[in-house]
C-alpha cells in the first residue's frame, strides 16, 4: 500500500487535489481527512486550536492507518467544529464516513503525520490571498465554522506561518496552487507515478 501526505494551509486546496487524485485513481485510492480526527476541545484551549498539531486526534490517524493496511475497513470520527467534539456513531453518516482499504491512502492535512510513516510528502503552496479568498467562499461547506475566515489575519495566517510552512522543506514535492486544479492533480500524478514505478 502506497501512502500520499498531502498538506499546506486551509484553503490552499489540498482537499480539491485529493478529490482529483481520488478520480483519477477512482476505487483504487483512499481520501483520509484528518480535520475529521480532531480530538475534543478543551477548556484550556485557545482560539489557535484548528491550526495547532496537537488537535489532532494523531493515535486514531495512526490506528486507522494501520487498520487499513491490514485490508480492513475503518469509520472516520463524525466532528462538530461549532461544538469542538466528537459526536457519537451515527448509522446515517457510516456510509459517507467510511474508508475502504485502497493501493493508496491519501492523507489531507494541514500537518505532517508527527509519527513515522513511511510516504510522499506533497506541499500545496498557495498564496494568502487565495487562501484567504477559498476559506471565504468554502468556510460554510466546510463546516468549520467562521474560526479559518473571522480570525485569519490573527491566528490562521500566524499559525500557517509557524507550523503549517516549515514542513514545506520536508516535503518531496511543492505543487503550485495558483494552477487550475486538474493540471496540478496530473502534475502530481505523474510525479507518484515515476516514484513509485509506474504505479497507477
């Protein structure tokens, strides 16, 4: 099983990449979010939580990884940005939450899995007014409440800043993503594909 960590701020359009990669790739690739693995909002939490790594729930990420390498199906957690917690399984969402075991698992991320994992790290690089610009117009689709967009100037932009664009440097490829999106996703496809012997 190959394994593709894609990561770069919000709104950079790292979602929309795995979404074309996922098509491309269409039964043979796996999407994992990890904005689906935060982990429940604390009292002493700050309003920078979205854009810390520790809100990553990062031992489900790694189990659920792990799981998936074993051939076996795993439920993503269904999150409540607006509440900061992790609902209880719900029958309804099983089927949209769900992840098949694939050749490929791609994880979407604002960071780098903190644990070893043995992947292509891509970097989305993206200018702040665009990411600023697809927060505005995706922040109700994305559920994520008005956090991204209200405060971006404050804490998304300063959080990007300081965790989220020093891992450009350790990724094996930096993707352009003022590009239109279809020529990116085939950019990269092309790229995995020599990586990783002519896989896909």
């Amino acid at each position: 099983m190959n394994i593709l960590q894609l990561i770069g701020g919000p709104g950079a359009g790292k979602s929309a990449v795995a979404h074309a990669l996922t098509h491309v790739w269409s039964g043979r690739a796996t999407h994992m979010r990890t904005n689906r693995y935060l982990r429940d909002r604390q009292p002493t939490d700050g309003p920078d939580f979205l854009m810390l790594p520790s809100s990553v729930d990062w031992p489900r990420v790694q189990l659920h990884i792990e799981s998936l390498s074993r051939g076996q199906r795993v439920i993503m957690p269904d999150y409540n940005w607006l509440a900061g917690r992790r609902l209880p399984p719900r029958p309804a969402q099983t089927g949209s939450l769900g992840l098949d075991p694939t050749d490929l698992i791609l994880l979407d991320s604002l960071f780098l899995a903190p644990f070893e994992l043995e992947s292509v790290k891509i970097f989305v690089d993206t200018p702040l007014d665009i990411r600023r610009m697809n927060i505005a117009q995706r922040d109700d689709e994305l559920e994520l409440g008005e956090d991204f967009v209200a405060h971006f100037d404050t804490i998304t932009e300063p959080g990007f800043q300081k965790y989220i664009l020093p891992q450009r440097a350790a990724c094996d490829l930096v993707l352009d993503g003022t590009r239109p999106i279809e020529q990116v996703a085939e950019y990269a496809q092309r790229h995995l594909s020599l990586l990783w012997g002519g896989w896909g």
